[in-house]
C-alpha cells in the first residue's frame, strides 16, 4: 500500500503509525493521493459543523437500512447490476452534462437496476451527499455511497444522509483501518463493498474477517488506466477461494457493451458497476436495460 497521509490534524487521535506522512510541504505523488489528502480536509471541515456525537445522536432516529448485499444476490439473472449515478470523474471530465440525479435514479430503477451506487464526492466526481438525500426519497433500491472512505465519521455520515452501503478502497486503507471499519459498517447494519485492484490487495483482503463482498475495480485509481482482464485473471487465479467463502463478486469499471458482462460475468462476477456508458447515453435506464437484455 502506497497511499501516505498528511501530517495528523491534532483534533483527531487516528493511528497514523499505520500510514507514511508525507513532509507537510510535499507534493501528492498521484491523483489518489490527492483525492486522499482532499478528503482528510473535507472531513475535518464536516466534523467542524457536525461533531460526531451529534451525528451518532441523529442516526438514532435513521430509518432501517436496505440489504444491499440481498439484493445483489436476488437477481434472477445474474450479474445483477449496480447502476451508477456519475456526474464527472477526474479522468473523463464532465461525462453527462445534463444531470439529474433523482431523474437518473428513477430511469435505472425502471431500467431493472439491483442498487445504485451514488458519488458523493464534490471536488473530483461533482457529486455530493445532497444528491444521495434526494435519490434515498426518490426511489426504493439499496444505496452504494460512492466515496473515499478514511474516517469511521465517514461511515456514519453516510448512513445518515441514506446510504445503505459504503465503499472501502484497500489501495487507500491499512489492514488495521479497513477491518475496523469493516467492524464499525456491520455494527450500523450496512454493507461494505471492499474494493481491490490487484492480487496483493485482493490477499490483503482475504485475510481479514467479515467481508462479505469484493468489488474488483478495472480502472487503476493511481493511473486510471481501464482493463477488463483485471477481473478475469484476478478470479482465475482467486476464485474459489471467494465461492468457498461465499464472498459476492462485483466487478467494476469499464464495462461498456453487453460482452463486456458476458466476460466478466464468465469469470465469476456475480454482478457489475457501471456507471460512464449508461451516463453517456440519453435515458440511462433504457441503455441499462439493453446491457441486460
Ligand atoms: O464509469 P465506469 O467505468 O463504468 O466505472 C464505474 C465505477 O466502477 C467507478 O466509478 C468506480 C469504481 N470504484 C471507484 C472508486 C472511486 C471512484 C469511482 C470508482
């Protein structure tokens, strides 16, 4: 793991043994890092106006969370799909200009979505957590919360604002962090989608307890360079492992046209992420539904 991190906000008692701090004057060494160090900002900024004793205070009156994890594994016809709710990213730029996140929604649940994954990062994606809000009153499908998660406050935060799941990206996370967040997601009733890239965080992950869904992300966040084989070679070589474990399998990113599924799902994937192709076209809804057809 690659990933440092700023130099401790004195606020915070994180175990910053467990990252490289990078000198306080230090450039970020890839887009990852920058997004990182972004949301250590950010997150102090939300704990600034809501401290975590008032979150925790207000989720006591949090409706119950969707199974996210259920709904994946209902699907009649795997893989099901976990449609996506994407604005821009930092390598595509602004991909649907014309965006409703609430219209969008409603368009992929007709569409036949399983869940949705909602981005609510500002600053690289142009999402946000108000746009969460809103699709959680607009439609009836369990929630992914599409973030860079590296506080627990994150976790609840989410939860509050509707989600039903959330993201934990070990290319960002120590062991340590990512099975105590594991821990702190199953406690809030929700699910963790934990996302690997390559076998070493795949083995990382494996070693932890509870993980009952792995996302295996095409795209190499470092770089953002896109490949399909990511998923193939990954499970071929992992595989059974996942099925003895009964672990689900998402494979996310770049699956653009309906081969695209038929090769992942061949793999193994028990369901897909896609967000940019169903972004690209007018009635992402429709253009789930071709995908599945
Ligand atoms: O737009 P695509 O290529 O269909 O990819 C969707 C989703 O997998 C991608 O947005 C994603 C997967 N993991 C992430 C982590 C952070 C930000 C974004 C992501």
């Amino acid at each position: 793991m690659q990933i440092r991190r700023r130099p401790p906000n004195p606020a915070v008692n994180v175990a910053y043994m467990l990252y490289q701090i990078a000198a306080p004057d230090a450039d970020p060494q890839n887009i990852l890092e920058e997004i990182v160090w972004q949301k250590e900002k950010e997150v102090d900024q939300f704990r600034e106006k809501l401290p975590l004793h008032e979150v925790q205070r207000q989720l006591l009156n949090a409706p119950a969370r969707k199974d996210f994890l259920a709904a994946l594994t209902a699907v009649a016809k795997p893989p099901a799909v976990i449609a996506e709710v994407k604005k821009a990213s930092p390598s595509k730029g602004v991909i649907r200009a014309d965006f409703d996140p609430v219209a969008i929604a409603q368009s992929y649940q007709q569409g036949g979505a399983a869940c949705l994954s909602v981005l609510t990062d500002k600053k690289f994606f142009q999402g946000g957590f108000e746009n969460l809000k809103l699709i959680r009153a607009a439609v009836d499908l369990p929630l992914l919360c599409k973030d860079f998660i590296i506080y627990p406050y994150q976790i609840q935060w989410a939860k509050l604002h509707g989600a039903d799941a959330v993201l934990l990206i070990a290319a960002i996370l120590s062991d340590k962090d990512l099975q105590y967040f594991l821990k702190i997601t199953k406690k809030l009733g929700m699910t963790a989608l934990v996302e690997v890239h390559d076998q070493a965080e795949f083995d990382r992950v494996l070693a932890l307890d509870g993980v009952e869904l792995l996302g295996i992300n095409n795209r190499d966040l470092t770089t953002f360079n896109v490949d399909l084989q990511t998923t193939c070679e990954l499970l071929a070589a992992r595989g059974t492992q996942l099925s003895e474990r009964g672990i689900t399998v998402v494979s996310e990113s770049g699956i653009h046209q309906p081969e695209d599924l038929l090769k992942v799902a061949a793999s193994g994937a028990n369901a897909v992420l896609i967000g940019e192709s169903f972004m690209k076209q007018p009635d992402p809804g429709i253009a789930l539904k071709q995908m599945i057809q």
